[in-house]
C-alpha cells in the first residue's frame, strides 16, 4: 500500500515536472519550428543581438533555417539561459557547409583562376594568396573559416546626413564624422589577407558623399617608380614585384551601376588572370571605379575615376579613364627611351615632399645635366585631371601604421560613367579592395556591400 503511494506520488511529482518544462520549453522553442520567421527567434532574449546582426547582414531576405539546424544540446542551452533570465548571447549552432552550397554553387571562375595561378608554382609568390582563397573555393571544406561574418555582421554602410562636408586631410576629426557609423569590412586574397580589417565611414550633405576608410598597414608605401641615379647611370624601382620597393598603397572602390551578377559574385566577375588585359566584364554592363592612389594622386588631392565595361582596350582591359576635357592627369615622368627622367624639380621651388614631383613644379631636365650617385627622381609627374576623371577628390595620410583616406564626390554629376545618387531611397551595391605596395592585380577584396542613406 505504502509502495503504491509512493510509486503515484513519484509519478504525480514526476509529470508535474515535465508540464514545467514543456510548457515554457513548448513556449520558446514551439514558435522556433512552428512558425521559422526570423522575428519568432526573438522569441528568446538572447537571440535579440544576432537578430539585428541578421537584419543587416546579405542574408537578410532568408528565414534563420535555411541556414540554421539546432541541436537539443544548443537549443535546451539557449532554452535554460532564457529561463534564468541569463545575460548572455544565444550559442551558435553549426552550419553544415551543404546549407551554405543550396545557393552558393562553386562558381566556375575558381577553377580557372587556380589554374593560372598555380602554373607559378608554389612558395611566396604575388600568386600564392590568391591560390589559397580559390582552392578553398573549389574544396568547400568549412565555409565558415572565411565566411564567419556575412550572415551576421552587417555589408550594409550607413551614410548619415550632415550640414557640412568633413576637410579632406586624412584625420577623421571634423564633427561630420563624429556622426558616421562605421561599418567592418573583412578582406580576402591578396598580401594582405588575414592581416588587417577595413574600417569605411560615409557621410553626405545636400549635394556631396564623403566616404573614409581606415586600415592597418606598417609601412607607408608612395615611391612608385623612383628613378635612382648609381654608377650605371639611371635605374627604376618601378619593375619590383609586389611588398618590395617601387609600387604605392592603394584603396579601390568598384560601385555597380549594371553589372551582370556583381549583386552574385562581385568583383569576381570581372576577373580574369592569365589572359592579357584581364580585367573586363564578359557582357555589356558598367561599373564606376574609385581608385585612390598613394604616390600618383593623393599628394595633389584627387582619386582616379574609371569606369569598366566589356570593351576592352590596351592593358588595362575593359578598364578605362573617365572622360577628360584637355588635361588627363598625372604622366610617368620617362625620357623617350625609358632609360631615365624627363622632369626634374624646379631648382628655384623648394618641394614640399621630395618624393613627389608637381606639374607646377616640374622642369626639364637640361641636356647634359649631371647627377650625383644616389640622386633620387620621381617616376611620375603629378596633377589632377579635368572633365569627369577629376571628379572625385581625396586626403590621405598614414601615421604609426594607419592609413585614413577621405574621398569625396558630388551626388549627382551628370556624367554617363559614373554612378549617379541620385534617389537617396534606394541602396547602391559596391566592393572594395585594398593593395599594399602592389599591383592592382594583388589586392585584398571584400564581399558585396550596399550603401544606404540615412536621413
């Protein structure tokens, strides 16, 4: 009789339990299954943070399980912390990298960009970081060791409204910035991969965009090209490979206007190593290029603005120099047999930085003119261009291994090669690349972002 009571009274104590569990268990987890909208996950506190992150992120269009299959072990650990009220970030559940390949089929360009850069061979190469991201493309073993931040962490820069346009002096210290949200960007591929993150501000007024970014680099690189005088006359350093003496620093800004799957495969659509001229878009389309550089046009104030199309012409492809009126710019500073200068500084003007070499200030070089050993003689001749090339203004300056660069253009400038912001409603898809001491070609790149403006 005792053992009968006993026994009914364990199970009435046991059942009680499991009605205490259930229910709120049923209660957190139920809209979870019942209900997969990104909003029933908010459901649980602790799932608040990872929500806006997702919200923002470039996987903001799909439900939480198109990625996301839980496991008992991180749903009833996510399930307790909210129960307890505990004031901790929801544990991530893992993603199987078949999630990831539902829409991320292997793009086929991988294969043929492994295949050209491996014909270099192995070691440290100005090939070597941009084998490594291909064939982890092609092998797909754990999405996730790269792509930890996509789902989320935001690609969406905010530009926020201000009054006055910041000083382009490379600072970050005008109150327009003190307004600006910064967005981090990580980058992959080229020499710079896995060292550094980019740090990208914007900031607009009624009819300019300022843009800024900020990135770790140690060494402050804008000698292209020296020409230094030795005991065999006149030699360049502009023929070195990339992290060596002889090439700039450089920050790339690609924005779609109609480029055929950017929206997909970002810049990687325009890429196309082992083939001469090889960057160019297969289809017609246009891209605006931002191209900020650290030797040939930071020091008098402008970025380079191109444009790339399917037309390809000369060496740089289906990139191109926007329109000019009369004057295009900055020129190498070459005589006509490439064996030394042409211009030399002004002996009655004093340089501001001897690295860099003004129009304004430039002189031919007297016929007969003789250097001493180790004369140094920069290998371009500096000025802004007119017409649309010399649209977008810029101020960069590295101090104690940190690059700030401020770029500026107006909204709307009316030219065909550009992109036009002109409906502050809508986001506009862009990339960007960062290059230390190198080639264009060896750049560290980003994922696709969007710039939204805030009012």
């Amino acid at each position: 009789m005792f053992r009968t009571h006993r026994k009914s009274g364990l199970s009435l104590l046991l059942a009680g339990a499991a009605i205490l569990l259930v229910v709120p268990v049923g209660g957190v987890l139920g809209p979870k299954y019942l209900f997969p909208s990104p909003e029933s996950c908010t459901s649980c506190h602790i799932m608040q943070q990872p929500y806006e992150q997702w919200r923002d992120g470039a996987h903001a269009s799909l439900a939480c399980t198109k990625c996301h299959q839980g496991t008992i072990g991180t749903d009833v650990h996510n399930v307790w912390a909210t129960l307890r009220g505990a004031q901790t970030v929801a544990r991530k559940p893992q993603i199987d990298r078949q999630a990831c390949l539902q829409c991320h089929s292997t793009n086929a360009r991988w294969a043929h960009i492994a295949s050209v850069v491996d014909r270099h061979g192995g070691g440290d190469t100005p090939w070597s970081d941009l084998s490594i991201v291909a064939h982890a493309h092609l092998e797909k073993d754990d999405c996730m060791k790269c792509h930890v931040r996509p789902a989320h962490g935001s690609v969406t820069l905010h530009a926020v409204h201000t009054d006055d346009s910041p000083h382009l002096d490379g600072e970050l210290d005008d109150p327009a910035w003190k307004q600006s949200v910064p967005l981090k960007v990580h980058l992959m591929g080229g020499n710079l991969i896995g060292r550094t993150t980019l740090d990208i501000r914007a900031v607009y007024t009624d009819t300019l965009l300022s843009v800024a970014f900020r990135w770790a680099d140690p060494t402050e690189s804008a000698e292209k090209a020296m020409w230094i005088n030795d005991n065999h006359g006149w030699q360049t350093t502009g023929a070195k490979r990339a992290g060596e003496a002889g090439n700039e620093d450089r920050v790339m800004t690609v924005w779609d206007v109609s480029i055929p799957r950017f929206q997909q495969e970002g810049c990687l659509v325009a890429c196309h190593p082992g083939v001469s001229a090889a960057k160019y878009l297969e289809e017609p389309g246009l891209g605006d290029i931002w191209h900020w550089k650290a030797a040939r046009g930071n020091p008098v104030g402008y970025c380079d603005d191109k444009y790339i199309d399917n037309i390809r012409s000369g060496p740089d492809g289906g990139r191109h120099g926007d329109s000019v009126e009369l004057h295009k710019g900055t020129t190498g500073n070459s005589n006509p047999y490439g064996t030394g200068p042409a211009f030399m500084q002004n002996p009655g003007i004093k340089p501001r930085d001897p690295r860099f070499l003004l129009s304004s200030e430039a002189v031919p070089i007297p016929k007969g003119k003789v250097f001493s050993t180790g004369q140094r003689i920069p290998g371009y001749v500096l000025s802004i261009p007119d017409g649309s090339r010399g649209d977008v203004r810029c101020g960069g300056k590295w101090d104690e291994g940190i690059w700030t660069v401020e770029l500026s253009r107006k909204l709307v400038t009316g030219e065909i090669d550009d992109v036009q912001f002109s409906d502050l409603l809508k986001s506009y898809p862009f990339a960007v690349a960062v290059v230390d001491n190198a080639s264009g070609a060896e750049h560290s790149f980003s994922s696709v972002l969007r710039l939204q403006f805030d009012k």
